[in-house]
C-alpha cells in the first residue's frame, strides 16, 4: 500500500473524503481522521481496513498542525462541538494522537472529545497520557473475551485480549469513560457478547452494542446468520431484563443533537476542470480539489498532476463523489 502523507503544501483539503480529514454530517459531532491505517484485519471490517485489504491502494496520514487549523475552521462556523476521533482504520494508530486532543482542548467550543479504537496501541501510560490531554471518552472495540475467537475476528494472531482487558480496566479507574463497543455477529459470538455485558457491569462502564452490517466493501464472514433491526432490539431488550443494565440508546439524544450543517459549495451535477492531486483509497480512483472540498474521482486513470473534466455524482455529508467525463 502507498502512503500520502496529507499537509497543507499538498492542496489536498480535508473535507470531502470519507478516509481522513473532517466530516460533518449535520449534528454538533464531527468526525476527526487523522489516520486510514489499521494493524488488524478484522473479518467483518465495514472499510475493508488492515493488512489483507483487497480494495485499498493508498493509506492517508494528515499532518496534525493542518488538521488542527481546519478544524477549527469549522468549530468556528458551527455551535458547540462534540470532536469524535476515529477512523476508517485504527485512531490510535496516529503517532501524534495526544497532541492532537491537546491542541483540541484549547478551543472552548469543543466540549467533549471521543475516540474509537482497538485498543491494541494503548498502554496504561498511554492511556495516563491521553488523560492528561484531555480525552472525555474512548469507545472499545471488543467483540469477545475468548483468546482464540479473538484472535479470529480480528484476523490478527497478535491480538491479545489479556492485554486489551488489562488496558480496559485501567481506563475504568482513570478520568476517561469507558465505553464497550462490541459488534453483535448472530452464529458467531452471541455468548461472547452477553458475557461483555457483564463485563460492563464490573467494569462499571457503558457498553453499545453494535449491529453487524454489510456494505459495498465491507468483509462478510461466512458465518454470520443476518438478522433485522426488529429481532436486533428484542435480543437486546431481553438481555437489558437478564442483566439489569442499558443496552438501548437510540431515543436518546445525550450530549450529541442536531446542529448547523456546512455549506456544499459543489451540487450534483456540477462540471469541473481540475488536477488530480493523488492517488484514491480504492484501486482506480484519484483525488482532486474544487471550492475547498476534496472530491474522489472513480474509474479515473490520470495520474497526478494531470487536468481532467470531471462531473459531480454525490455530495451527501460533504462527501464527493465525481467520475471523468
């Protein structure tokens, strides 16, 4: 896989691309990615993300100090903001992570920060460091407490789940909440998961449960015997009666609501003559720039430098999508 390191000298913007930079999709939480890189290849992967991708050609590194400055672009024409770092890969993967929260913290309008991660980067220093930084919440990702099956979801003999449950009771007794963030694979690790819920009760921790689902790109096990929105909830609803603990949160707003949308200052359909600028993420993509946005171009073999016409095919969450005409 190439990697792009992305700096303001590129002329790469950050918003526009699903794979790093910013995304806001109409809420006061905006998603900050800094990294597209994974250590884990995980067998129901949503991104394809990790060592075994069969789609991804390019890996994105955003310059921390440009990232900041953006950033802060839109916390200026948004209300408050709930900062959630995560990624198409792994955020803790990001070399200059508790720089970023540090550089966070200083705007006022940032009132909470969150991150998703593995947890297989976290030490208990590390995560004594991201306390200090100012980090409000980290989303575990932890399908299982079995070493074996561990170890086969997340496609990795590396993961070690001794190592990741000892992290996760560190965070427990730190400043930084906790929040289990299993997803629910039926006909895999149904028991797993009613095991972690426990798990939440003695750590004394949320836990999210998440439903598996299938995308373009994503990674299908098998295995997996898909279920509906529908039994989903009763299967949770069920176990929030056996263990007396919340499972269900989507009624709730909490510290999440709905806020000021950016501009799109590119419609569908627009034509433009641009440069493509890199690579994209997938295999016969590139990237180029137009009115502050980023756009991937699909089926686009120009390489970079070159000016091509393009024609606009989506903007939803400030995310384009264009193909050579």
């Amino acid at each position: 896989m190439n990697i792009k390191k992305i700096d303001k000298q590129s002329g790469i913007p950050l918003i526009g691309n699903i794979a790093f930079g910013i995304v806001d999709r109409g809420s006061s939480c905006i998603q900050i990615r800094p990294i597209s890189l994974c250590n884990m290849s995980c067998i129901f992967c949503s991104t394809d993300a990790g060592p075994k991708t069969t789609t991804h050609k390019t890996g994105y590194i955003v310059d921390p100090d440009y990232l900041i400055q953006e950033v802060n672009k839109v916390v200026e024409i948004k209300e408050e903001v709930h900062a959630n770092i995560d990624s198409v890969g792994e955020p803790a993967s990001y070399e200059h992570l508790t720089y970023l929260i540090q550089e966070l913290k200083k705007n006022k309008k940032i009132y909470f920060i969150s991150m998703q991660s593995n947890g297989t980067y976290f030490t208990k220093e590390k995560i004594d460091e991201l306390e200090k930084a100012g980090l409000n919440r980290i989303h575990l990702s932890i399908h299982s407490t079995d070493p074996e099956q561990c170890k086969e979801l997340f496609g990795s003999q590396e993961y070690d789940i001794n190592q990741i449950l000892e992290v996760a009771r560190h965070i427990s007794k730190s400043k930084i909440e906790l929040m289990l963030a299993p997803v629910l694979l039926p006909n895999i690790n149904e028991e797993e998961v009613e095991k972690l819920v426990e798990l939440s009760k003695e750590l004394n921790c949320k836990i999210g449960i998440q439903k598996y689902e299938e995308y373009k790109f994503s990674r299908k096990p098998k295995k997996v015997k898909k279920e509906n929105y529908y039994k989903f909830y009763k299967r949770l609803e069920a176990w929030e009666k056996k263990h007396e603990v919340k499972l269900i949160y989507k009624h709730e707003r909490g510290e999440i609501y709905k806020g000021r949308s950016l501009e799109k200052p590119i419609e569908i359909g627009e034509r433009i003559n641009t440069t493509i600028l890199s690579d994209g993420w997938n295999e016969g993509q590139g990237i180029a720039a137009y009115k502050g946005r980023s756009i991937t171009v699909k089926d686009c073999k120009a390489q970079e430098g070159d000016k091509i016409n393009l024609k606009v095919l989506e903007n939803k969450s400030n995310i384009y999508l264009a193909k050579r005409v």
